[in-house]
C-alpha cells in the first residue's frame, strides 16, 4: 500500500498524532505554489522529485527546526533544479535536455 504524503511528512517530522495534520497539508500545497511560482509545472502523476521537495519544505517550516539554513539550502537547490527540467517546465524539449 503506497503512503500519502501526508503520512510521508509525518513520518519524516517523526509524529505520531493527526493534531497537525491540518497544518502539515497546508505547508505541503504552499510548496506546490512557491515551486509553481519558480516556474515548476506538477506533473499530472506527482513525480518524487516534487514529493521530496514539498517535504523539506514542510520540514523548514514546521515548528523551529534547528537545522533550518540546511533545509532552506536544500530546498532551494531542489526547486532551481526542477525549475530548469524541461519535464517540470512548460518551455517544450525532452526531460533531460537543454
């Protein structure tokens, strides 16, 4: 059986309780805008590129993490990387291809 994201980015923030989930939804979808703002266009299917970005996003926004620089570093660098895919973008080519 395939987890949501949302037990995925439970699991990986290490709670056990639904109390946040609300929140945690919330952080996700703001990852989709902000990569959509990046010009990142979601693939109908989700790929788990996207899915690991919405994930360290939640991750740096949720609470006071203490590694913070970390994650907004690597979320940078996964959002530029998916901005400049031509399968995550809608400027046309093949993923892969410049």
């Amino acid at each position: 059986m395939s987890q949501s994201l949302l037990e995925k980015a439970k699991m990986a923030a290490r709670i056990k309780t639904n109390a946040f989930d609300d929140e945690i939804t919330d952080l996700l979808n703001a990852a989709l805008l902000d990569l959509g703002c990046a010009g990142v266009v979601i693939p109908q299917d989700a790929s788990l590129l996207v899915e690991r970005a919405q994930l360290t996003y939640f991750k740096m926004n949720f609470g006071q993490p203490d590694n913070y620089d970390q994650l907004k570093a690597s979320y940078d660098e996964q959002k530029a990387q998916l901005s400049m895919r031509t399968g995550f973008t809608d400027w046309g080519g093949t993923d892969g291809q410049v």
